[in-house]
C-alpha cells in the first residue's frame, strides 16, 4: 500500500491518538504565580516514558512525532501497541519498535555529529522517505522515470531576473492596492472548519483579525470550544483537540501563527524577514514564483505567487531535534471585500494534522473587544 493511500487513516487518528498519550501530570499543570514569566512545559515535564526527546517544547514534541509518522508512513500505533487508541496509560509500554527507534535516534544524532558538525543533515526521512523501511537497492522506475520536484524545498536555485520587491508590489496591486489595503484593518468572519480533529465533518469557526498581526480562530467543535490565538507576540490553543487544557506555542509554531496574521493583512509581509531571495517552480503542474524570507531563529518561510499575483502558498518549518518539519498553509479561493481581495478558503497540512477553512461571511473594519486575543482560558480535562 502507498503512503499517499494510507494518508486519510493516518490523518484521521493521529491527533487523537497523540492527544491520549498525555499523562496525568498535563492536567495538573500549575499556573504561574501572579507576574512571573509563563514557565512553558517540556516533553518530559507532560509525557511519560521520554528517554531521549527532552527537555522540548510539547508543541515541538509533536512536529517531532510528526516527522515520525511522516517518515514511516503510518500512524501512532505502528510504533506502539495497538490498544493506546483507547487506553491512553498503554503509550506508556515500551514495544521492540520503540526501543529500535531510540535507537535509531542515537544512530542519527551520531551521524550528525561526526560528519556534519552536529547540524541536522540525516534525518528519519533521509532513509525512510515514507516507507516502514529503507530501502537499499536502486530504484529505476526513480531513474528512469519522470523527474518530480517538491515545491516546498528549503534550497532552490536563486532567480536573478526579479526582486522580492517586485513580486510584492505586484501581490498588493493585485489585492487591490495599498490604499485599499491601508484602509482594511480588521474583520470578522464565519464559515466552516473540518479537519482530523472532527474527521472532516464541517462544523462552525469564526475568525476575528486585526492589523497588524492579531488573530484568533474559534472552532465550535461537537466536543467543545476549540480556541487559537496569536496576540501579536504570543499563541495559544486551548479546546477538546488540544493535549493540554492550553497549549502554549514556541519557535516555529509560534512563528507561523505570526505569519498567518500577518498574511491577512498583506502589507507587512515585506517587514517580515529582514532578508528575502526569489526563485521558481511549480505547484499542481501551475509555475509559481517562490519568495523565501531568511531570518535569525527558526530561520526560513516560503510564499507562492501566482501568475496573477496573488498567494497561493506559504510554508514554514520548525527545527526540531530530528530536523525541519514543514507546516504548509494554503489559500485560494479570493473574493472581493470592501475592494479588497480575501481568501476564502485556507487549508493547513502539519505532519500530524490537516485542516481545512472555508469563510461564508466577511465583516471588513468592525470593532473587535482586545478581549477577543487575550489568552484562552485553560480547557478542564474530563
């Protein structure tokens, strides 16, 4: 069976199984005390049986699992025993699948180590690449066959012949200009979410923004309110799907909820990386122009724009100890508002979740309470 094959089961129970492997500490987290620094809970603070992976983030935890179930092809329960789905304490027990993959962790670490100067050269995917084995044979349908290009690599050939200016300005003409965009500066929306956390049933989500890059989703889902908030400087999610009553996100996750903010209103995308090179290639068979923004921490975004100029892709990755795990946002679907051009449709492929929104309904420059990008308040668990 092919990877792609397997993708909807592989999707559908993943965040649900990785939302039982939280031990009962998680629900127990303490709040910090009245103006001290929020203390952010690390891998082996929340999950039980952590070896190797600690001293991480819970959200970078995750995209580490992702890279997992990426890299092999398959879900949580072809590394743990198969009862976990409904026995959360059963992540707990080793399995000789577990155990080789701490040990293929210590095989790929050393690697780097010797021959790459500790950088994250090898990596799961290097060898597996999908599959629940590598392969060592060549493969000449590979060799001889058509060659295919992933559009979301990190290296590309430089193009020389247009500057990230000109793509920009190009990106904003095509929105509407930027005095119609200067004067778009908040909206509230509804529409439809689906995702793996309501195996892809639509249910209701509200959207509320503000520039220059606040945001806040609200997904009523059948088992409660699922919040997740970017308040300029900081993210949180909070809600049934979440594997913590709130989860506090770090490095590139926080980073993409900037993004994501900023996206949604264009202007400051500019200002978002103090470095940018362009280059091309092609999404769907359509050639795009990709625009990579260079920064200092987690260090790398990718836009798509299209022949019209307008942005059909980003992606960004997330350094984790088992290297970069992308988070890929795409939008389509642009319709006019207040003279403004808004995509209506947004889906998000993470290697442990998609979603999928679809907006019925923009309010443009209304009123939002400051109250709407606060914190969330922490979701009890049952």
């Amino acid at each position: 069976m092919k990877v792609g094959s397997r993708r909807a089961l592989f999707g559908v129970t993943l965040v649900a199984v990785l939302c039982l492997i939280i031990g009962i500490r998680a629900a127990g987290q303490a709040p910090a005390p009245q103006g001290a620094p929020e203390r952010v809970p690390l891998s082996d603070d929340v999950f039980k049986s952590v070896e190797i992976l600690k001293g991480i983030p819970v959200d970078t935890f995750f995209e580490t699992m992702g890279m997992f179930a990426s890299a092999m092809g398959n879900d949580c329960t072809f590394c743990h025993v198969s009862n976990a789905y409904f026995d959360k304490t059963a992540f707990a027990q080793p399995t000789p699948r577990i155990r080789r993959a701490r040990q293929m962790l210590t095989m790929m670490k050393a690697l780097n180590d010797q021959y790459f100067a500790g950088r994250t050269r090898v990596t799961c995917f290097t060898c597996h690449g999908g599959s629940q084995a590598p392969r060592s044979e060549p493969d000449l349908a590979l060799q001889y066959g058509a060659p295919t290009e992933d559009p979301n690599a990190r290296d590309f050939p430089v193009d020389p012949r247009v500057s990230a200016d000109e793509i920009f300005d190009k990106y904003l003409l095509a929105l509407g200009g930027t005095e119609r965009l200067a004067k778009f500066t908040s909206f509230t929306a509804k529409g439809t979410y689906s995702g793996f956390d309501t195996a892809f049933e639509k249910v209701p989500v509200e959207l509320f923004a503000k520039a220059p890059n606040q945001q806040t989703m609200i997904v009523r889902q059948v088992g409660g309110i699922s919040t997740r908030t970017f308040d300029g400087r900081n993210g949180w999610m909070a809600g049934p799907d979440t594997p913590m009553p709130l989860l506090t996100l770090t490095e590139g996750n926080l980073d993409r909820a900037r993004l994501e903010a900023i996206v949604a209103f264009p202007t400051g995308i500019r200002r978002a990386f103090p470095k940018w090179r362009v280059g091309r290639t092609a999404i769907d068979d359509r050639e795009v122009r990709v625009v990579q923004g260079i920064g200092d921490a987690q260090a790398l975004a990718n836009f798509y724009f299209d022949d019209s100029g307008l942005l059909v892709r980003m992606v960004r990755w997330t350094r984790t100890p088992v290297g970069f795990v992308p988070t890929q946002v795409d939008y389509a679907d642009y319709r006019d508002v207040a003279g403004v051009k808004v995509p209506f449709h947004r889906s998000v492929s993470q290697t442990y979740m998609q979603m999928n929104v679809d907006l019925t309904d923009v309010q443009p420059n209304v009123t939002i309470d400051a109250a709407k990008f606060a914190r969330p308040a922490p979701v009890p668990r049952g």
